[in-house]
C-alpha cells in the first residue's frame, strides 16, 4: 500500500487531479475529488483511504483515473465535445 501512497504522491504532485466516474454529477461534470486542501500528499492518502475503504479491489475503467487541465483541455479541442460528453461551449 505504501508502493501505491508514494506513486499517488508523484502523479498528484505532477500536476493530476484524481477523477471518479461515482462522483459526476451536473456540478462536477468531470468527477473531480477533493481532499483537504489537495496537496499531493493529502491527495494520496485520501485516495487510498477511499480504495482500502473498498476492499482495495482491482481498479474498473472509469474508476479513478487522474487527469490535467491542460489534457482536459486538449480531448475538449481534439473531439470538439468536452470529454465528458457535453457540448463544448462558446
């Protein structure tokens, strides 16, 4: 579980934010999850804490997944939809 922790740590801290498909919502279209004040840190344990929660199973497609504003933004222009499946404003 530490591998995970450490690993989390390094993507958060790369600038990612953790998506989850269970929390898209019409005001978090894009399932963005928050922990404390999302340091990188606080985004580890939190994720974690969320998987151990599950019975740290297997991940699904769609479960978390962790995500840039810039390649948000890229999928948005590149299929000229948002990626989440609303159209593309302006």
């Amino acid at each position: 579980m530490n591998y995970v922790r450490r690993a989390l740590v390094v993507i958060a801290s790369s600038g990612a934010t953790p998506e989850d498909a269970s929390l898209v919502t019409s005001e978090n279209p894009q399932g963005l999850a928050h922990f404390g004040t999302d340091t990188p840190e606080e985004i580890a344990d939190g994720v974690v804490a969320a998987w151990v929660a599950k019975g740290m199973p297997d991940p699904e497609w769609g479960d978390w997944r962790f995500n840039t504003a810039e390649n948000r933004a890229t999928l948005d222009e590149f299929s000229g939809r948002d990626f989440y499946g609303s159209p593309t404003k302006g």
